[in-house]
C-alpha cells in the first residue's frame, strides 16, 4: 500500500505542506512554494527533479565536554581516513562540494523593494510604458505610500510630468545672441566658479583668455568654441538667478542652451577634448531642466568618446605633453566617470564602465607648477568624490540588483563598511566644519554622502515600518525585530534628519540652488524618510522636520524649480496618505491595540541627540553589525509586501 494513501502519509503531507522554506526554483523566481516535494509549482512547470530544498543549520547549545569529545572522535575519524584513501583527492573532492552548495544563510535575503519583474507605468498607447527604477526617490516614495494603503491597488505612482518638454525646447526660437563682454565675464565666472569648485571641466585660465580673444575678433567664433560658451552662459545665468522663473518656458538660461544643441556637431569619428567638455556642460544643464534621462543621454556620450580617445588609460610618457594638459586629461575622464556613477544611482540605471577597465591615475598636484595648481581645484576633494561614486554604484549593481541579486544583507554590510571607511579616510579640507559654516561643495559632497547611507538603508526601515503596521497587536515591535535590523533603520533615519539639518544651514546661509536638481532631490528624500517616522512621532519632532522640508520644497517650487515641483506633488500626497492612515487607525483600532502600537517608538527613536551620518555610522550596534561575520535575517518575499506593479 503507497504511504501517500495511508493516514500517516497524509499527516506526513500536512507536515510539508507547512514547511516554511521554499524550494530552490521558486525562491528563484520569487514565488509562493506549497511545500511538497516535487511542489506545485515545479510540477506544472515540469521540473520535478529540480525541486530541491536546502537544509538549514540550527542553532543548539551543548556542553562544551560534549563538544570536545565529538572534535577528538573527528580527528581520530580524519587520521584513519588519510591511511586508507588519497590525501589529495579527498580535499579536492571536499573543494569542489563546497563550491557546489550555497550557504544556507544566502537562500533567505533579499531585497524587499525588489520584485521579481521590472517595475513599468503605462501613461498613454502612444508612448512605450514608462521604466521606474526602484532607486529613485520617487519610487520608494510611492512604496511608502503603497504599504499604507488599506486597499490593493488603490495607490499608483505619480508620473513625472513637470521638466522642459520635446516640443518646449523645438518651440523656443534659436535666436540667443552672444552677450555685451561684461555680461559674457560676470556669466562665464558665475559658471566656473559653481562648476569647477564641485567638478572639473575646462580651464579657467585659457577659457578666459579665449573669450577676449573672440569678442577681440569675431573671426575666431568657429561653431565647435561657440557651442562651449553658450553652454557656459547657460550655466552662468541659471546659477546667478535668484528671482521666479518667467512663464513662458523662458527658463533661466534656456535660449543659450538651445543655441548651444543647435551647434554641436552630430558625433564625430574622431573627437576631441572639446567636444567631450561640451557633453558635460549639456548634462549639467539638463538636470536643471529636470530632463534626469537626457543628463543620463548627454554624460553617456561624453563617456563613450572619452572611451574612443582612451582617457580611461594614462598617456605613456614617450607622448610629448605638458604637464596641465595631462591633468585636464585625467579630469576630464574622473569628471564622466563621478557623473555617471551619481546620475546612474538617481535612475537605477547600470553602469556605463567596469572599475576593473579603468588604469588612469586619481588627480593630483604634484606634478604641476606653483601657477599651473591655480587651474585646478583641491585633488582631495574629486578623489573623495569619485571613491563616493564608485560605492554609489555599488548600491545599484548590489542592492538594487534584479535577475542574480548577491546576499541583501550582506550587500548592505558591504557598503556600510566602505562608507564608514570612507568617511574614516576623509581629508581634515573636505570634512564638514564643526564650528560656523562649511564650503558649500562641502555640503554637497556630504549630502551625497548621506544619501549613499539612506539608499542602503531605506529598503530596511521600509520592512520595519511595514511589520510594524501588519502586526500591531504583537506586543512590543522591538520583541519581533531583530537587532541587527533595528540599527540599520536607525541609521536611516538619523541619516536623513542630519541631510535635513545641512539643508536647512544651507539655506538660512542663502547657498541653496535655486533652480537645482540635486539640493531639491536630496531635501525630498530625507523628507520621505522623516515621514515614515512620523506616523508613530510621540513628540512630533520628525513631524515637524517633514512640514519644514515641504515649504523649503514649496519655496523652490514657487521659484519655478522644475524638481521642486515634482518632488513637492510627490511629498503633497505622501504627507496626505499619512494623514488618511493615522484616522483609519484611530478609528478602527481598540485602546489596548493602540497602546500596543508603542512597540514602534522603539525602533523610530526621534529623542536621541544631534547626530551625524558618520555618528551614526559609528555608533556600537552599527559597529558590531559591520564587523560580523556571519548574518542571519529573513526579509519577505516582496511580492507579500506590495502590490503588483505590473498593473500601476
């Protein structure tokens, strides 16, 4: 009689049935497993040899005589085995296993931001169906908003609808004409100074010497140059801009970009430095527009020129060249590559080059004259932030990986420890002030910085906050938490309140960018962070920092800030289903069941003092998380956690 049929089969089918661990195949795909063995879905994918379940290690406590006996009988097991068999072979064999078999801690991580299928938003039939990158700021936005949502289906991601449109930037007419000379100086240092302080692009020197010699002879005003200059009076005239943009579409600094599209050459088959300087300078400009995907388009070409000349690779030195027209080189090539490590982590886009074919030297001074330093900025400062950019793109290739994700868990470890090392390695010049005021560039580099930390982290806090709304009544929130998890969510949101804080100095000191992307997006994603903190705030400290970054938001939106204006929809309806959630759960939710929901207040701890992201990465927990060897955690599968985006 087959045991299936029996009674004591069927108790033994109820028992696989409840087996918590999927097979391999469905955690592969990210799917619910029933359990058996072949399981369903194995069996309706024919496939039933590949149902395989890993066995995982338990953790006991023996006494340590117990422990010492069973090494001693192992080694005289060992010692017996190497008389009757070859010594070789047996560690060959024991070689080959191990590469074979994962670990069992690898089978239960991943990241629950992730799904299993990209995350697409259809807008209309004409156009192809929007690619949303679940990096991007926007897009955990609309995850927060998805795990408050009572009902599925019922919250859909916000498209991005507010930028300088195609048929906006052909309607313009070309008609820039080149500025009176005193307006074309105050503009071209306004774009030096706010560009090569941050990065690095032309040279000043040589620059300026080149636009007296055009307005000296208009003769000299060849395309290619012209193209250059009328990106950087575009640049010039949106940075010095202070005042609320025209109606219109006559953006700030438009006209000349437009003039300067309309010069450069179609791609050419053998480019030159120049040409690679242009690229940038249109990228930059771009995301004042907030055009994220042309900036993206603009610093991908400029990568795949410079590939085409080489700046990747060092000139030999039988190439006769001085020794500031080497650095431009070297630059240049670290210029492209920050960018696009940093435009590619706002999108969730994959990287344009490997670390691995990369041989060009980091900047420096030391081959330079006392005079010819005077061309470059501080080499400190762009090591600092091309070593920053490369962990960024981590993130991506890691955390956010879709197909062969690594470890989740793991993977944060890893770029928590290069951030801290990071932050350890920092130069005394490019470190935040601790009395008065810090250099602007400084600021930015370490709200970049931060912002690293919050993307590593976020997909964490995100999985607390929604444990802690699906479980309320369980008791306290930090008795179902592990440590481990807690402290990475508190970093998260220590994080964000210290990117709050150097935005909101910033702007009491009148530095921030009126129509710039970058402070508008890092002050949006600190704000979304300090919002889920919000729904549990005792004392409404983190309440209160959301309403002061949503009228910094609202104050650029009502400058004309095209980022601004996104982001502040996106916080707008953030903040408002917030407001809907806390009523609904007043409502429906007993007093003891309410009581319960100070577990929460635990893990979102808004009473500690001021800290910095590097603090926070040095608290203990934090360094006791980082220096472990091994890590144990469970994340849910992520299609339990949200709805199917297929559909939004």
């Amino acid at each position: 009689m087959d045991s299936g049929d029996s009674p004591a089969g069927t108790d033994n089918a109820a028992r696989i049935r409840r087996k918590t661990v999927a097979c391999r195949r469905c955690h592969a795909r990210k799917v619910k497993c029933s359990g058996r063995t072949p399981c369903d879905g194995c069996i309706t994918a024919l496939c039933e040899n590949d149902c395989v379940y890993l066995m995982r290690d338990r953790r006991v406590k023996v006494a340590e005589s117990y422990l010492q006996q069973v090494l001693a009988e192992n080694e005289q097991l060992k010692r017996r085995l190497a008389m009757t068999s070859n010594p070789s072979t047996q560690e060959t064999s024991s070689v080959v296993q191990a590469q074979q078999e994962p670990s069992a801690s690898e089978d239960n991580l991943s990241n629950p931001l992730m799904q299993e299928r990209a995350w697409f938003v259809v807008s209309d039939a004409e156009t192809p169906p929007i690619y949303i990158g679940e990096v991007a700021c926007t897009a955990f936005a609309t995850r927060f908003r998805q795990s408050l949502a009572l009902y599925p289906g019922s919250t859909h991601h916000i498209p991005r609808i507010h930028y300088v449109q195609d048929e906006d930037l052909l309607s313009v007419p070309n008609e820039a004409t080149w500025p009176t000379r005193s307006h074309a100086r105050l503009l071209l240092r306004v774009a030096l100074a706010n560009i090569n302080r941050g990065y690095y692009v032309v040279l000043p020197k040589p620059t300026m010497a080149k636009l007296e010699e055009m307005y000296q002879d208009p003769n000299l005003r060849d395309p290619l140059v012209t193209c250059k200059f009328f990106a950087l009076f575009a640049l010039g005239e949106v940075y010095s801009s202070r005042v609320k943009a025209p109606s219109g579409g006559n953006f700030p600094g438009l006209s000349y970009f437009i003039r300067a599209c309309s010069l450069i050459p179609m791609l050419p088959e053998r480019t030159n430095l120049e040409h690679i300087e242009i690229l940038i300078l249109l990228s930059f400009f771009s995301h004042n527009l907030n055009r994220r995907n042309s900036a993206y388009l603009w610093i991908g070409s400029a990568l795949r020129l410079a590939l085409t000349v080489g700046l990747h690779h060092n000139l030999p030195g039988s190439i006769a060249l001085d020794p500031v027209a080497r650095e431009h080189r070297v630059r240049i090539w670290w210029t492209i590559y920050i960018c696009d490590r940093m435009w590619g982590s706002k999108l969730g886009h994959p990287l344009m080059i490997p670390d691995t074919n990369i041989t060009v030297d980091l900047p420096s001074n030391s081959m330079l004259t006392e005079e010819a330093k005077a061309e470059f900025s501080d080499p400190a400062y762009i090591i600092a932030s091309i070593k920053l950019a490369r962990i960024a793109g981590e993130i991506v290739t890691s955390i956010y990986c879709r197909g062969h994700p690594p470890p989740f868990i793991q993977s944060v470890q890893r770029i928590l420890r290069s951030l801290n090392a990071w932050m350890a390695a920092l130069p005394e010049s490019v470190r935040l002030s601790k009395s008065g005021s810090s250099a602007r560039h400084v600021v930015s580099l370490h709200l970049s910085f931060n912002q690293c930390v919050i993307l590593a982290t976020r997909p964490v806090l995100l999985h607390v906050f929604t444990i802690s709304r699906i479980m309320p009544t369980h008791g306290a929130l930090a008795d179902n938490i592990a440590p481990v998890i807690s402290t990475l969510a508190e970093a998260c949101l220590r994080t964000a309140r210290h990117s709050n804080e150097l935005l909101t100095e910033v702007w009491i000191d009148g530095t921030l960018s009126t129509f710039g992307y970058f402070d508008a997006q890092y002050l949006f994603s600190s704000a979304v962070i300090l919002a889920i903190s919000s729904v549990t705030d005792v004392d409404g400290r983190d309440s209160d920092l959301v309403e002061a970054a949503a009228q910094l938001l609202q104050s650029m939106a009502n400058c004309g800030n095209l980022s601004a204006i996104e982001f502040c929809g996106h916080l707008d309806q953030v903040r408002a289903d917030i407001k809907h959630h806390c009523s609904a759960t007043t409502a429906t939710l007993t007093m003891p069941e309410l009581d319960s929901l100070g577990g929460a207040r635990s893990i979102f701890d808004n009473t500690t003092n001021r800290l910095t992201a590097e603090m926070a990465l040095l608290e203990p927990p934090m360094l006791d998380f980082l220096t472990q060897t091994e890590l144990y955690f469970d994340f849910p599968n992520p299609m339990d956690m949200f709805q199917n985006t297929m559909h939004l």
